[in-house]
C-alpha cells in the first residue's frame, strides 16, 4: 500500500468551458468548445494526502508534491526533478528598485537547465501509461532538450520538430540524446499544426499535443515551491515568461490549490506576463482589455518564447486581468540588457526568455505597477549556456599576455583605463 506522502490524489480531464468529463486518455481538446482540457483532482480526497507534513517528509525534489500532479497509478519516478533554488536578489532589486525581490531560478533545473524538464517528467510518465513507444514534441528548444533527455533515459524512441532557425546550442543539446530531430521551414504555430497532424497518424505520445494536459500539470510544482521556500507564504506578485500562456496559468493554480487545502494563508496575487515585442500576442491582449488573441508573426531573438498564436493565450490574459496584474514586452536591445544585468547583480546566467523576464520587471517597476515594498518572485525559465548567440558579439576576449608580472600589470591598466583616466583627470583639476 502506498505511503501518503506518495499517494495520488484521483483525477481526470475535463472542459472548463463545456463542462464535459473525459477520464483520463491522451487527448487535449474538448469536442465541444474546442477549448484546451484541464486537469482536475478530488481536492476533498486529497486533504489527507497533500499536507505540509506529508509534502517536508518527500523527496527534495517536485516529486514531494505528486499527490497533487497526475500521476499514473504505479509509477515510480526516479528522476529528481525540480526543487530549484529562490534567490533573495538584493543586488537586482537595489538596481530596479524593489527591496524584497526573488529569482525563481529554473535555469539549474536538471537534467537540461529549464523548467520545461518538469513538464516532460509528467508527460512522459503518462506516455508509458498510455502505452506510447515513441514519444515527441514541437518545441522552441528547451522542450526539445528535455523531451530528448528523459525519453532516453525512459527507453522510449524520440522525434522531435522544431523549427529551422533555432539557436545552435539547442539543436546540439538535443541531437546528443540520440533523439530524431526534423527542423521544419517555417516557425514554431506550423511546427505544432504539423504534430498534430503526425500525433493522429502514427500514434505517437507528442508531449504539447495529445498528452498536453498532463504536461501542463507539471507546471504547478513551480507554484508549490514558492509557497514552501517562502515558508508557507505567498508573494504579492509573480512575473511569468510567456509563450504558450500555459506556465502563468498553473502557477495560479497552484497557489488556488494550496489556499484551498489550508496550506497557505489567503492571499491575493498579482501575476504579470513577460513577452519579447517581436512575440507578444498575450501581452497585446492585456493591454488592450481582451481575451481576443490576434496571432503574430514571431520576429524576435527570445526564440523560446515565439509563439505567434498561444493555445493557452485568451485564458492567460483573462486570469492575468482578473488578478489585478499587466503584461509588457520588450525590445531585443532591452532582452539581452536583461540577462547581462540579472548575471552582473546576481550571478545567474539566463537566456532570452529570463532577459525578457528581468527587463520587464524593472519597466513594472518603473511604472509603479509593482511596488517596491511588495514581495515580487520573478521566474527564470531557462539558463544562458543555450543562448549564447544573442551575447557572444557583445564581448571580446582581449589579446593575450605572457606570462610575466610586468605584462599582467600592464594589461590590467589598459582593462581598468576607461574607469581610471577620468578619476585622474578629475584629480589633476583639482
């Protein structure tokens, strides 16, 4: 009999818009409303279950929380996903003006240093279940990645879609797995219409499309770990990357889930979306007071969050809206000032989504929609070393020096002479 702390809470899909059950099967769109299906839990079953107790008692990774993700009866998860650090950003706050800032840092999430490795341990726990052999996603890089990771250590076949101009970095991180990777003329909607069509026809486990559901669940651990790494509080707000719309969403609705079993206080907070504004179909729907996504076309160095029509955007922007909280974007030049200034503050090398998050939380604070006495978490999606194109031409090496003291000393003049030459000609003048 399985302890409490790994119990599983009952679940199954349905349509919030029509209402319509499904049990539980891979599938992600109602028939009726055409609208994504949601997970949804007997919470009442789950009051013994998902405790503070139970969940300090788990493993120190998301899987302490599995009485509240779907998980399959009789899977054991040996994977230790998530459970990645909150940072305290003093420096970072000091910068942007707020005293009580945290970094959600997803950028050291093993295996493959984004917040996507947890979706995919869900997915993919539920592929097995459903008999899937082979598996897939369509992705803008970090999903490759950890579909292609997790599939090989699972045994199961990958084939992976993503479109051609993906970052270097991420194609190599996914070809090194031994996955089957298609990189498609045109951007990531065509990718994902493609999976769709290939999911039906071969039948296979795609993560973001059929089995999308439970891959979305996933997503809640980042809201679970918040609450408990802040000792059992919520923040005042929370800024959320978005692409697809999903992430903002679940976090959400994590925190409803933790205030409805007791865990948390309740607390009302603000949510706020992060898009680049070559991307930025959510965002323009908040700022325009509307659930009415009007599809782009991406054209943005922030590839991870380039998607030009979001299956979860018209629910993101109503929740964001509802919350209280607003949405921005920001150009390229302000995304790449973004990671330099979260890695110069606060040591943590992000890639462009993060560049795209920190930007933007500075304009929130700037504006006066956040502010600076409040608790603010700012999530971190994905790290750096996958994006290293967008800041390579930023930065020279420099020539090199022998290996004499003289030569060191001289050098490090020339490097410190920019700071150094106007402090001694203001000394000279006076």
């Amino acid at each position: 009999m399985a302890s409490a702390s790994s119990a599983c809470t009952p679940y199954e899909l349905y349509s919030k818009e029509s209402g319509k059950s499904y049990g539980n099967q891979p599938l992600s769109i109602c028939d009726e409303s055409f609208t994504p299906l949601e997970v949804r839990y007997d919470l009442q079953a789950a009051r013994p279950l998902f405790t503070r107790k139970n969940i300090e008692a788990g493993p120190l990774n998301m899987w302490r929380y599995r009485s509240l993700l779907p998980i399959p009866e009789g899977f054991e998860p040996d994977l230790p996903v998530g459970l990645t650090p909150l940072v305290r950003a003093k420096n970072l706050g000091k910068r942007v003006g707020s005293q009580s800032l945290y970094v959600k840092n997803d950028a050291v999430c093993f295996p493959t240093l984004s917040f996507k490795d947890r979706v995919v341990a869900v997915a993919l726990a539920n592929a097995r279940a459903f008999g899937f052999e082979t598996v897939g996603c369509s992705s803008t890089g970090n999903l490759a990645n950890s579909v292609a990771a997790q599939s090989a250590r699972l045994g199961l076949k990958a084939c992976i879609l993503v479109p051609a101009d993906l970052e270097p970095a991420k194609i190599l991180n996914t070809l090194v797995y031994g996955a089957r990777l298609v990189r498609i003329d045109g951007n990531y909607d065509h990718v994902n219409r493609l999976c769709s069509l290939i999911a039906d026809q071969y039948h296979w486990g795609f993560v973001n499309v059929n089995l999308r559901p439970y891959y979305a669940e996933g997503s809640k651990s980042v809201g679970f770990e918040i609450a408990e790494q802040l000792g059992w509080r919520l923040p005042d707000n929370v800024v959320v990357p978005m692409a697809g719309g999903s992430l903002i969403r679940k976090i959400k609705k994590a925190f409803d889930e933790l205030i409805y079993l007791g865990l948390v206080e309740n607390k009302h907070v603000r949510f706020f979306g992060a898009q680049a504004t070559g991307c930025s179909p959510i965002a323009q729907a908040v700022k325009n007071n509307t659930e009415t996504i009007t599809p782009q076309r991406p054209n943005t160095i922030a590839r991870s969050l380039a998607i030009g029509n979001p299956a979860d955007g018209p629910f993101a922007s109503r929740m964001i809206r509802e919350t209280g909280g607003w949405a921005e974007d920001v150009s390229d030049v302000e995304v790449v000032s973004g990671i330099q200034e979260l890695a110069e503050t606060e040591g943590i090398f992000t890639e462009t989504a993060g560049g795209v998050t920190t930007a933007v939380t500075a304009r929130l604070l700037s504006q006066g929609r956040i502010k600076a006495d409040e608790t603010t978490v700012l999530c971190i999606t994905g790290n750096g070393l996958k994006t290293t194109d967008c800041i390579s031409n930023r930065f020279e090496l420099g020539r090199a020096v022998r290996p004499r003291l003289t030569d060191f000393e001289e050098y490090l003049n020339e490097l410190d002479g920019a700071v150094q030459e106007p402090e001694l000609a203001l000394a000279e003048g006076d």
